[in-house]
C-alpha cells in the first residue's frame, strides 16, 4: 500500500472520529432524551383536566368562562370543516380556523367527556390531513397548521383510532416537518415568523417523536439553535418592535413553544430567559391606554382583545396582576352571548386560558408598575400616565425608532394622547396587507422608494410627527430617546436628527408630560435652507374649531374638551386638513382629520415652536403654563 493512500485513510479515520455522529433512528438526538412517553405531552398532562374540572367547581369566574367557551365548540358540531382556499397568497385564515376549532372542541371533550366533540376534531384534523399542501410558500400557513393538527393529536391520541393517529401523524410529516427543512428562510428572522414558524415545527416534532425520532431531532435542534433570533427584538426592555397586537402573535407562539418544550422534555433550554422576553408583559401592558386601547405603532391595532398568553407570563412570574387586564377581557366574554361564528378565526388560542387560569385566591393587588416608563429596543417608547385604574386618567405614548424594521411605519417621532376617556390624538394603523397587495402594491419593499412607502397608513404624511419639504423620512434613520424624566418633571426628548438625514442637520422633539394639567410638544430643527417648508401634524376624530388668529384650536369629542395652543418663533397658525388618503388603493379614513402647522425657515434655518395641548380644566391657564414648561426644558435627567 502507498504511503498517500495510507494517509488519505489516516486522515479519513482521524475525521470520523472527531466528528459528531448524525443522528439515527434507531439513536434519536439526546434532544428527545426526556421526551415524555405518553400523550398528552404538548402543554398539558393526563392529570391537566382533571384539575380545571377541579378548579371550576370552586372558581365561578373559571366556570362561566368554560360554560361560554363550550357553546362555542358545541356550536361547531354542525358545521362542516373548512375547505382549502387562498387568500390572495395566504392559507393562514383556514389554518387558523382549524387550529381554533381543534382546540375549542379537544378541551371540551375533556371536560365533558361528549364524544361528539372528539369525533368532529377528528372530521376536522382529517380533513386538514387530506389538503394538497400547507401552503410552504407562506410558511405562516405551514406552521399554524400543523400547531393545530399536532395539539389535537397530542391531545386525543387516546381518543383517535389507529388509520387516524397514521394520517394525521403522516400529514404533520410530509406537509409540515418535511416542508420546514427547506423553506425556512425565516430562521434567522428577527421577527414574529421565527417564533410561529419554530413553534408549530417543534410542536409537531413533539407530537410525533416516536414515529420519526430523527426528523423530530432535526427539528428542535433547528429551534433551539435558531430561535435567539426571533427573541432578540425583545432586548433590553421588552418593547416588541412590530407593535402590541405582533406581540400577541409573535409571543403567543413563543409561549407555545417554551410551555410544550417544558411539558414535552422538562426544560426551555433557557429560552425564557432570554433579555427582554419576560419583562415584555409588563411593558406591553405599559402600551395599553386608560381607554383600553393600545398605544398602536408600527403594524399594531388599537383594540387589544383577549390574550391567554398573559396568563401563562403571570403564572410564570407569580405576578397575577400581570393578567388584570386580560382578566376584565375574559369576564366579559364570559357575559357574552356567543354569535355563531363557524368560520371565524378571532380566539384560537383562547382555549388555553384553562390551563393557565390563575389561582382564584391569588393577589389581586393592582398592577404597581410606574406612571412614567421608558422602553429601550429598536422601536423605544416613553410611557406617561397618571394613573393606572383612572379610565379618565391623561395618557401620552412617544416613540421613536426607524421605519425599515418589521411591519414599521414612518412614524418616529409620533405619539397619542388621552385624557377624560378620550383619545385626542390618535394612529390610524396599519391597512389590511391583502388590499393592497391585490393592487399589485410592493407592501413587503421597505427600501427608500420601496412600495411601502407610498401607501398613506404607513408613511410619515398619515402620522403625528414631522415633515420637511414634502419628503419621506429617512428608512435607516434611527431615533434615540435621548432625555427621559418622571416625578415633576416628567417627559422625553427625541433625537429626529437620522431619521431627516439630508434634509436638516439636527431636529429635537421633546415632550413634557404634567399631569392633570397638559403636555407640550417642543420642536426645534437647526440646518434648514431658507424658505423650506415644514408640517407639523396630529391626527384626531375630534371636531376642531380654529380661533380667528390661529394660535388656538378647540378640540371636542364625546362631551369633552381639550385646548390646543400654538407658540412659534416664525409666523404659523393652525389648520385643518382631510385625512382622505391620495391613491384610489389606500383604505378611507372616516371620522378622522388633521390638525397641523406649516411653518417656513428663516435664513438662518432655525425653527423652533411649542404645541400645548390643556385639558379642559386648565384650559384657562395656557400661557403661564407654556411658559413654566418651557422654562424647565430641556429635563435634567439623561438615559
């Protein structure tokens, strides 16, 4: 044998032997080592139902919510199971139906032992089955769908018969697991997709295990190597870029993930622990204002709705307080008088609110988070209120941050306000995605000129903030909260500066926050051209008197009244504009209209200007009041 030769098999051998063995079937990853041989294993145990039957008896709130809950699922008996059909690119409203069909009616047969309920999950998990696909080209759809199909096998494996459990299992392999090895772009996400995605592969590799130990294997190593992407928007404080209701999704699924890893194998590999993770429920609920609405940037909804999720963050911090909200959500649901809804997706994972219910005899303290808040992250917030169980109580919601990060809009620089139950000054949100895609709208381009940003709802000329010469904000441009104060002399600073990069050297927007009394908005733009034009906006679905010299604009909704005062350093008055949108594929805007200011640089291309917006009760004070404020500016207290 030749001296090469016996190298070349030297070095082969050397390499095997360092090298970490493949996974086999017959020698699964020590991943599946403490896989929990039974079923169920995917949030919830053998010994699950037994005590919410338990629990209910002695918690009325837990009962009315499960007697509303069953006449939903009942409600389902009659109805057939959805068919395949595309929204536009989508899947995900039929995933989404049967992933709240299974579950309202797999928790149901549990707790009644009506073998009506099992029988349809089934009808329904065999139908999803037979589809031709999941739709990987929208891997959502994907992933949702087979969270679905493997809750309700886990959850009614004894329940299933042996043709069943096969091509229920067979489908979560082929169409999903199988599928999720190739289209998975979104791995490295950092963003909602990298949560969904990762937990409904992993709960399906959970969920059959057993049948394809080495797939299953692949598949959670693919979780847990890769899911620090999606968590990483959580960093350092908790405030979710993509807005309240993308917290919902991305952290529900998050929560799915952690909560069937922890029933599955004993442990989250230390998931939860990730920087900002936990601390996010606190500072969503920083995001909800006295109305009950959300503080609603980027993508993000107003209403808040019901959030199960919030209950598993309470149980997992032993802070009850964390679901007070929720809670209040939850009793009047249970009030409700059920709409038969068979295709509606609202609520999939409502469901699991019975396995997470608090305890009825925890503290029921108010929540004892501050009035005045700052959330540090890609999209920073700065939170002022004056009270947290006050419906009427004055609320101001800041941001700042960059339009170019997931489902962001040009909105830095923005805020709303409320005071005596009204919203003052409001977000439109986002426009459904399917409306303007079907227009041929590049929705997903958030490049400068992307498509994104000629649609009204997403760019800056829809938001409260600052426009210089007609011109979109800078997408890359990031602003820093950079002054952050509470106590008396609450407020916030905003660095504008990148994100009007080319368009004027520095731009400040600061706020301060007096409560019960007002809150002034300072804006000050050094670097201008002579004659540049500058708008200043707020939108509202207040009616909106002007006074005669401008400098004044009564706002009245509902009954209320609030005082808006102009102080300028150059000649401006107030206007009202239409918030009708300019193009025929933007969605209308009714009952809304803008407040603005347009103000014209002087040679010296320095502006600066003050916006006072009084409550009704102090609308007699607006000047020794704009003059204090100003005198405290800018605040002391540096971040």
């Amino acid at each position: 044998m030749s001296f090469p030769l016996i190298c070349l098999i030297l070095a082969i051998l050397l390499c095997v032997s360092v090298s970490p063995a493949a996974p086999t079937r017959e020698e699964p990853a020590d991943l599946l080592a403490t896989l929990q041989p039974s079923h169920p294993r995917l949030l919830a145990s053998r010994s699950s139902w037994e005590q919410i039957k338990l629990r209910r008896r002695h918690d009325a709130m837990l009962d009315s919510f499960l007697r509303r809950s069953e006449l939903e699922a009942r409600a389902l008996l009659e109805v057939p199971p959805i068919a395949y059909k595309k929204d536009g690119r989508r899947l995900l409203h039929v995933s989404r139906v049967v992933l709240r069909r299974t579950l309202l009616l797999a928790l149901h047969f549990h707790l009644t032992g009506d073998t009506a309920l099992s029988k349809r999950a089934r009808e329904e998990m065999l139908s999803a089955a037979a589809f031709s696909d999941w739709n990987p080209s929208h891997f959502l759809d994907t992933a949702e769908m087979t969270a679905a199909l493997a809750l309700g096998y886990d959850w009614l494996y004894d329940q299933l018969d042996g043709s069943a459990r096969q091509t229920i299992a067979a489908a979560m392999v082929e169409k999903g697991l199988r599928p999720g090895s190739i289209h998975d772009g979104w791995k490295r996400s950092e963003n909602n997709w990298n949560q969904v995605c990762l937990a409904g592969l992993s709960l399906g590799a959970l969920a059959v295990a057993e049948n394809e130990p080495v797939l299953a294997a692949q598949t959670l190593q693919k979780a847990k190597d890769f899911n620090a992407y999606g968590l990483k928007p959580y960093a350092p404080d908790g405030v979710y870029p993509e807005g309240g209701m993308y917290w919902n999704y991305g952290t529900s699924f998050q929560v799915l993930l952690l909560s069937a890893l922890e029933t599955a194998l004993g442990t989250d590999w230390d998931l939860s622990q990730s920087p900002g993770f936990l601390p996010s429920a606190a500072a969503r609920a920083q995001t909800i204002a006295p109305s009950g609405l959300f503080f609603n940037f980027a993508d993000g909804g107003e209403r808040v709705g019901m959030e199960p999720t919030l209950l598993w963050f309470a149980q997992k911090l032993k802070q009850p307080e964390l679901a007070q909200f929720d809670r209040t959500q939850l009793q009047k649901y249970a009030a409700s008088t059920p709409e038969v809804k068979p295709q509606s997706e609202d609520g999939r994972l409502l469901p699991l609110a019975a396995l997470w219910w608090p305890d009825a005899n925890s503290d029921a303290k108010p929540l004892q988070s501050p009035l005045a808040w700052l959330g540090r992250g890609a999209n920073p917030l700065a939170i002022f209120r004056t009270a947290w169980n006050d419906p009427n109580a004055m609320f101001l919601g800041l941001k700042g941050g960059r339009a170019a990060i997931s489902h962001g809009h040009m909105d830095a620089g923005s805020f709303v306000f409320e005071s005596d139950g009204v919203r003052w000054a409001r977000d439109l949100g986002r426009q459904d995605y399917l409306s303007l895609e079907s227009k041929g709208i590049d929705l997903w381009n958030s490049a400068q000129n992307g498509g994104r940003w000629s649609v009204f709802r997403l760019n800056n000329f829809s938001h409260n903030t600052l426009t210089i010469n007609n011109q979109l904000h800078q997408v890359n441009g990031h602003a820093e909260i950079t002054h952050f104060s509470d106590g008396s002399d609450a407020g916030a600073i905003v660095d504008l500066s990148p994100v009007f990069a080319g368009q004027a050297s520095r731009v400040s927007r600061g706020f301060a926050f007096r409560g019960g009394s007002h809150v002034l908005i300072r804006d000050e733009i050094e670097g201008l051209k002579a004659g540049d034009e500058v708008r200043w906006a707020m939108l509202t679905s207040a009616e909106i008197a002007v006074s005669p010299d401008g400098l004044t604009a009564t706002l009245t909704q509902s009954g209320k009244t609030v005082r808006v005062t102009l102080h300028s350093s150059v000649a401006a008055k107030f206007e009202i504009i239409t918030a009708d949108p300019p193009r025929d594929y933007d969605a209308p805007n009714p009952n809304s209209r803008f407040l603005i200011v347009n103000l014209t640089s002087p040679g010296s291309g320095h502006l600066a200007w003050s916006v006072m917006l009084l409550r009704a009760s102090n609308t007699s004070a607006d000047e020794p009041l704009a003059q204090t404020a100003l005198k405290k500016w800018p605040f002391a207290r540096s971040t």
